[in-house]
C-alpha cells in the first residue's frame, strides 16, 4: 500500500477510536484493537495491522504499560500532550 493510503487509513482509524470513545476501555491488550481495526479496514494481513497499530503508537495516540510478560495499551483520545 502506497503512504498516502495508509495516512488516510491511519486517519479513518483514528477517528473511529475518538468516535467510539475507546479511551474508555483503559488497558486493554494488543488484540482487542486488532480485532477494531480489522473490523473498520477489512485488512487481514498481520503485519499490515501491526505496522498501523505501530505508527498511529508512534504518533502518541496509545500509552504502553508492561506488568510482568503483559503488554496492555490505552487508547488516548487526543495523542500525548
């Protein structure tokens, strides 16, 4: 996929977090936000999903927290301040 595509997409995804108000659902492991953007993008390539779910963490929209072997993340609405 081209970068344009995959801005607009990581634009749509973002938007539909902020719209379901998934900064609600606090710590929720990688999975659950797999199965979202799944569900929103019809992308079925893993590491596809995961490099989406990697630039929009880059971009400060999701904090990381880490209790033992367990790696939760929490969707902020307006990225880090």
């Amino acid at each position: 996929m081209k970068s344009k595509d995959n801005a607009e997409i990581i634009e749509f995804i973002i938007l539909y977090f902020q719209m379901r108000n998934v900064q609600l659902w606090g710590y929720v492991n990688y999975k659950n936000f797999k199965v979202l953007i799944t569900y929103i993008t019809n992308i079925r390539d893993i590491d596809q999903l995961r490099h989406l779910f990697e630039k929009i963490m880059s971009m400060g929209f999701f904090q990381k927290r880490k209790i033992h072997s367990k790696t939760d993340y929490r969707f902020l609405f307006n990225g880090s301040e």
